[in-house]
C-alpha cells in the first residue's frame, strides 16, 4: 500500500525531472545504486523536503507532508536495480540504498 501510494505521488510530483520510470531526465536516475546527496531514507527524506538550490531540486515539504515524503522514499526504494532502458549514467557517490 505504501509503495502505491508513493508511486502515485512520484507520477505526479516526480517523474517529470526523474522519468517515469526512475530513469532519470534532468534529474538524476533513481533506479542505481549511485547518490547525490546519501544512500540512507533519512538521506532520502531530506532531500525530497528541503530540495538543493545548487541542483534545481525543489523543496516538497510545503505540499507534502513526513508521511507523504516517506510514501515516496519506499517507492523510490522499490525501483532500485529495476535498470530500466535509457537510463542516465551514475552521479554521486556508490551505495545501496538502505
């Protein structure tokens, strides 16, 4: 239940920058085993609510509240090495996400 209602709020909110299949697009793909900003949920949820002005990541916190955050982090942990096609190349640091 917790990784559809993730994947329901990643199709709206996520998949414009990261694909519709964790691929990734102008943002980075979330599907390897390679982070920009941490490899733990906790790096996870950070990121998702305060964004990164440096990496035009925007802050979902005002729309999305721990849990709904928290929904997404599960979904985004369930694309993990799902290697969809035409996926972007690795960016950050190597680590499975935890």
């Amino acid at each position: 239940a917790l990784i559809a209602k993730g994947k329901n709020t990643y199709e709206t909110n996520c998949a414009a920058c990261h694909g519709d299949k964790g691929q990734g697009t102008v943002g980075p793909n979330l599907t390897d085993d390679y982070w920009i900003y941490g490899n733990t949920p906790q790096d996870v949820e950070k990121i998702i609510a305060e964004g990164s002005s440096a990496k035009g990541m925007p802050s979902w916190k005002s729309l999305h509240d721990k849990k709904k955050i928290r929904e997404l982090v599960v979904y985004i942990a369930s694309l993990q090495n799902t290697n969809p096609s035409n996926s972007k190349p690795p960016e950050g640091k190597p680590g499975k996400l935890q």
